[in-house]
C-alpha cells in the first residue's frame, strides 16, 4: 500500500478512536445507563464521519502539497 494512502487512513483511524473513546467516557459519566444502549453510537455517527472527511482531506491537501515542493526541489 502507498505510503501516503496508509498515512491518511491511519490518521483517520486514530482520531476516530480517540472520538469514539472520548464519547464512551463522557456518556459512562453523564448517563451512566446509556453506553449499554446502541443509541449512544448511532447518534455520534454524522459527528464522526464529518471528524474522518475532514481529517482525511487537510490530510490530502497536506501531502500533495509536500509533494508538490518535493518535486519542485528535485528539478532545480
């Protein structure tokens, strides 16, 4: 796999970790009884996937953009 491919994939998997962690704990503290149900879960869904799209594109934009100078250090 690309280097840069598994860079953004793994980025996005730790910060949808570190979200999914942050949630349990907070529900485990403020609603003791509602981690058991899947609610808490299906509700963080559009928080999550918005959090992973827009990691993943800064993410892009980053490496190409690195990319990019690389390339143009290389032709000088």
């Amino acid at each position: 796999m690309n280097q840069s491919i598994r860079f953004v994939l793994l980025t996005t998997l730790q910060i949808a970790a570190v979200v999914i962690l942050f949630a349990f704990i907070m529900t485990a503290l403020f609603d003791p009884g509602g981690w058991s149900k899947i609610d808490w879960f299906t509700n963080l869904l559009p928080l999550l996937i918005t959090i992973m799209v827009i990691n993943a594109a800064i993410q892009i934009v980053r490496l190409s953009r690195q990319a990019m100078r690389r390339g143009r250090d290389r032709s000088k």
